[in-house]
C-alpha cells in the first residue's frame, strides 16, 4: 500500500520479484499498468521509472481530483519473456492544508522538445524541487501543486502549473511573504 498527498517517490524493493534464471527485480524489466492492463499515457499522474544504473521507482505526483483509492497492476518480464504480476494499491489523500489556501503562484511556460516526448510526472517532480530549492524551503513537502493544465502539450502550446507554499502563513493572508517571493529572480 503506498499512501501520497503530493509528490511521492516509492523505491521499488529489490526483492519484490524473484526469478529462478535471472535474479531479483533490478535484473527484470517492469510495466506498470492500470489493474484492467491498460497502458499509462505518459500523462498520467503516476509513473514507473526504470533508468540504468539507478533504483526503479514509483513516482506520483497526484492532484485534488485523484483521491481516491487505486489499484494498478505491476508486472516483471524475464529475459525470456515469462512474467509475474503483483497488485500496487495507492491510496490518494486530501492534503491537509487544501482548505487553507491564501495565495496560488502560477508558472506558464513551454516544454522544450525532449520534454514533449517523455513521461510528464519525472518534469513535474523536478520542477516542484526545484522551487522549493529556489524558495528556500529544504524539501518539496512545502509545495502543493493546485492545478497542472497539459491540454496543449501535443500542440506544442503552453502548461500551466500552479502551487501554493506551505511554509507561508496561512491565518492571515500572507501578502508582504509573497511580495518577497514574487521579487527573488
């Protein structure tokens, strides 16, 4: 069971699967799937990411729109084409400070090609660290992504990302905060 709120890196234990020929799961390749078998697009808000040399991961990067309970399908090919599959359950929670929104930051901007090809959440991850780490917060934790507009992606028109910082007030509203924010280039 993997719970998320907002950014979320799952490391994929070594041990999960096990074939007698070839070894454990860094030696299989994996697919991860909706539990009906369908193919993630590469929009999807929750991806497998299986690079060379590193751990695969699961990573998710889930809006208000996909709490909720989810099953996916994880499946492990050995080099000679036989697999076995296990079940992945996340479950999607409300973040708790959704309520407690007094500024929205809004970045609109145009991928660059090798962007357009690729799955979108390992970007959208990056980016996320990276204005927490332009912010000054230590982590992601402090940034909740509201709302991720794709829909020109294939037209090779803008996205629109828009977050909220959690490490600004939110009793009051945080006006001279973001002034500062909006002056740091």
């Amino acid at each position: 069971m993997m719970s998320v709120v907002s950014v979320s890196r799952e490391r994929i234990p070594d041990d999960t699967f096990i074939d007698t020929e070839d070894g454990d799961t860094t030696k299989l390749k994996l697919d991860l799937r909706s539990i009906e078998g369908h193919e993630l697009n590469r929009t999807y808000w929750i991806q497998l990411i299986q690079l060379e040399g590193k751990p695969r991961e699961i990573i998710a990067l889930p809006l208000e729109d996909h709490v909720s309970k989810w099953q996916f399908l994880l499946t492990a090919a050995d080099v000679s084409g036989a697999t076995a599959n296990d079940t992945l359950e996340v479950s999607v929670q409300h973040h708790k400070g959704r309520r407690t929104v007094n500024h929205e930051f809004v970045l609109v901007g145009e991928p660059d090609a090798n962007m357009r090809d690729q799955k979108v959440v390992p970007w959208e991850i990056e980016l996320v660290e990276g204005l927490a780490k332009f912010f000054g917060d230590s982590n992601s934790s402090k940034i909740t992504v509201l709302h991720v507009d794709l829909s020109q992606l294939s037209t090779h028109g803008p996205i629109t990302f828009a977050w909220k910082n959690d490490s600004l007030p939110t009793d009051t509203c945080p006006e001279r905060e973001v002034q500062q924010m909006m002056k740091v280039q």
